[in-house]
C-alpha cells in the first residue's frame, strides 16, 4: 500500500511551524530572553539556532525523508535494535501531550470566562481556587474539576477530527491555525506597543547586558530553549517529513520552520512585555515584579492586564477572547502533531488502521489527563513536565551520536545537498557528531549536579520518583518491550 502524502511541500512546512511554535513561543521565550541578558541574549540564541537547531532538524528530516517511515522504525534503518530511540521519543511525547492537552483545557475555561472578564479584581485567585481548585500539596488530589475535565474532552475530540483521516487533513487545517494566530499576535502587539508604559517594558525586554554572555547558564538556556522550540527529540518531525516525496528539500524545509519559530518567539516578547510594561505603569510598580512565565503569564499576569484596558468591559473582553483563542490555535497545532508522531510510530510499526489508532491514543490521552484535572493537577504537570525535558535531551543525545558515530554523516551530508536547494558544508557534521553531543551531554551533567544539589520544586522524594526517575525508566522499558515486540512480530512474518 502507498504511503500518504502531504497535498504539497508548503503543506508540510506551515505543519512542521505549526509544531514548532507552541504555547512556550509566548509564555516561555520573552522571560527567558529577558532573565538571561534580554538584547544580548538573541546572541546565543541565534548561534544555538546555527549551530544545534538547524542541524538537528535536518538530521531529524533526513531519517522521514529518505526512510520513509516514522521514529519507531527509521532509527532501526541506521543501526539494528535502534528502535528504542523511536519508542523513547514517542513515549515521552506522550506524557507530553496528555497535560498540554489539560493546559488547553484551561485555555477554554478563560475563553468562556473572557465573555465577562470574569477574573477582574483578583486574577491570581481567580485562577488558582475557582479554575484550578488547587489543593494544599501534591498528595492531596482533592477531587476532579469537571469544567477542565470538559475543556479536555473539547481539546481531545479536536485532535481526533484534525488527525484521524491523514495529513492531507491536517495540511488544509494548518493554513488556519498558523495563520490567525499570527494575525492575532499582531493585534495584540498593536494594541500593546500604543498602551502608556509599553516602551517600558519593551525596554526591560530588549535593553543588553552583555555581561550575562559571561555565564554558561545563559548558553545553555539559549541552547535548550532552541532544542525545545523546534519540536526536536519528539519523533515529530521525523513523522511528518516521512510522508514527503524521497527527493523532497531537506535543508531548505528546515532553514524555513527554524527561522519561522524563532521570528514568533521574538515578536511573541513584543506582545508580552509592551502589556507588562502598561501593567507596570498602571499598577505603580517596576516592569520587575510584574513580569511571569509558563502558566503564571498567561493565566494570571497576562488577565490582570486585560483587565486594567482602557475601553471598558467590552475592550477588554474582545482582548480576552482573542489572546485565549490564539493561546487555543497555538496549542493544537503542537497537540496534534504530537498525536501524529504517535499514530505515524504504531502504523508502522504493527500495520495498524489509522483511525483505529487514532482512536484508542485520544481515548486513552483524555482517561489519562484526569490526573492533571484534580485539585493537584498544576503539582503533577509541574513535576512531569520538568522530568520529560530530560527525556527530549536524551533523545537527541542518542540521535546525534547514532549518526555522527555509528553511521556515515559524510553519506548524509552528500545525500541532503543532493535534492537541496541550500548547501550544507563539513560544518554540519562537526555539530552532529561533536558539538551538539557535548552541548546536550553538559546540559545533562548540568541539569543532573543541580537535580541532587537543589531538589526541583520543593516536591517530596516520592513524588519527584513516581512522576519524574520511575517514569522516565518505565518509558525507556517499555521501548525495549516494544521493540522486541515489533522484532519478533517482523520474524514470525519473515521480514
């Protein structure tokens, strides 16, 4: 049977940017640049971008494009009993998927909330007891907060309908949520940078400290977030660029997504922080204590600044709805080309019918979610979330030495620049089998000395074990269960 294909190249590139740019594009990216070094800061990040980000996201387009298959089965085209790698990287985005898909669900309790500006006077409060209900400690799970739960079923069922017919679905949804949200990013910095205080805070932003280029926390910051941002160590990529033709643009494909993402996070801070800074203003207090990140910025900071819009209730609801709706488009694209990598990973690996896995994965996805929907729902994503970023550096630590050491880069290189209208040199090379394996492994011992010396969190051992080490080490077992699984199937079919 033929394998799908995307409608055209351009399909596949709004597909591959859709993934890319997320929810960590507006609430992780703006307090990053401006907690590291704000101006001087897009230094190592654009070096990181050239000389890890790029590269691995063509290493990751070579394995689909050229393998034809997804990450359960394209490692093990490199090298024999690689397979592992496929299913590490899918189970880890997985857990990934089934408390983004709870985050999204809070995005559609605000949007229901912004009809009325519901969180007006105390958006902190507002969210934490009436949103989230949350509970005095991880342990105490308190119960289920059935409104999430219902934004988690709205969320699920929207991966279903987008992904369970092919890519060829997926590449006509794409024009739409990459698109308006972009439009409404616009809209927002529009009507930020014209607030009283926004050059203020935009100041805060984008003023440099070159000092900062001093400390190695910073490049390592610039580096994870680049490795994070480009949906690298997922599997994703790898599945997606699998259903575009065998002579299809590698290199130029990925310089595409890769300036695009970093593009949306850059304007994404003018958005953030010229809001900020009228928060600032109108609050009487330094750009410094208002500013937030993650959940924190968007669902607390960023309301108590709607709130405070000039124009009245009407403004501000208008303003409500379209920063939670893009929040909404921003989240499904990487939402459901998480669901993809999956589906792509067990169809062809076990030859499953696409809508049959499609169907158990968002099943099983929204049952999962619900420990994220009880009154300690923020503790557990906190604690599984941080834990799987580790798993993502594993991933590509693994990938980069599988071809830099145990295959031939020289083949890869000679082969991408072959149906590439951009031409890689030997550089590309050097990163995969030097630098990016030094930069994820110092980023490991790194992440690893600071794990053992400064507990994350504040969270109780059993906690960190249960939702961080153990789960991490399930994971790594059940991709070696599955890949003797898909091996023993494969040797009774004589393959």
């Amino acid at each position: 049977m033929a394998r799908e294909k995307w409608n055209n190249q351009f399909a596949f590139i709004m597909a591959a940017i859709g993934s890319a740019i997320g929810l960590g594009n507006v609430w992780r990216f703006p307090y990053m640049a401006y907690d590291n070094g704000g101006g001087a800061f897009f230094i190592p990040y654009i070096l990181a971008l050239l000389t890890t980000g790029v590269p691995l996201l063509i290493l990751e387009y070579y394995l689909g494009v050229r393998k034809q298959v997804g990450p359960t089965e394209s490692y093990g085209l490199i090298r024999k009993n690689a397979n592992y790698i496929g299913w590490f990287s899918l189970g880890i985005a997985a857990m990934i998927t089934i408390y983004y898909t709870v985050i999204m669900g809070w995005a559609w309790n605000y949007m229901y909330h912004s009809f009325h500006v519901n969180w007006s006077g105390d958006a902190s409060g507002f969210f934490y007891n009436n949103v989230l209900g949350l509970s005095d400690g991880v342990g105490n799970l308190g119960g289920i907060r059935w409104p999430i739960v219902f934004g988690n079923l709205l969320t699920w069922v929207s991966i279903f309908l987008i992904v369970f017919k092919g890519v060829k679905v997926v590449g006509k949804v794409v024009n739409w949520t990459v698109g308006v949200p972009w439009a409404l990013l616009l809209l927002i910095i529009i009507r930020g940078i014209t607030l009283k205080g926004s050059l203020t805070g935009l100041e805060y932003y984008l003023r440099p400290d070159f000092s900062k280029l001093l400390e190695p926390s910073v490049w390592l910051a610039a580096y994870g977030q680049i490795f994070f941002s480009l949906s690298l160590g997922f599997g994703i990529m790898i599945a997606y660029s699998s259903y575009l033709p065998e002579d299809s643009d590698i290199n130029g494909s990925s310089w595409i997504v890769a300036f695009s993402n970093c593009l949306t996070s850059f304007f994404a801070g003018f958005a953030v922080f010229s809001i900020l800074g009228y928060l600032a203003v109108s609050t009487n207090q330094p750009v410094s204590e208002v500013v937030a990140s993650g959940p924190g910025l968007a669902f607390v900071t960023y309301p108590t600044a709607i709130a405070k819009l000039p124009g009245g209730i009407v403004t501000q609801a208008i303003f409500g709805l379209a920063f939670f709706f893009m929040l909404l488009l921003l989240g499904i694209d990487s939402a459901f080309s998480l669901v993809e990598a999956i589906i792509t990973g067990f169809k062809d690996s076990f030859n499953f019918k696409r809508e049959t896995v499609t169907f158990w994965v968002t099943l099983l996805g929204f049952i999962l979610g619900t420990l994220y929907c009880t009154y300690a729902g923020l503790y557990w994503l906190d604690i599984v979330d941080h834990w799987m970023n580790w798993g993502l550096v594993i991933v590509g630590l693994l990938e980069s030495i599988l071809i830099g050491w145990f295959y031939d880069p020289h083949k890869v290189l000679e082969d991408v620049n072959s149906t590439s209208s951009i031409k890689l040199n030997g550089f590309w090379i050097f990163s995969i089998k030097y630098l990016t394996p030094a930069i994820l492994l110092i980023t490991l011992i790194s992440n690893f000395y600071t794990e053992f010396s400064k507990p994350y969190g504040g969270y109780p051992l059993w906690a960190r074990l249960v939702g961080g080490w153990f789960l991490l080490l399930a994971i790594f077992i059940l991709s070696i269960y599955l890949q003797k699984l898909v091996r023993n199937k494969n040797a009774k079919l004589g393959k």
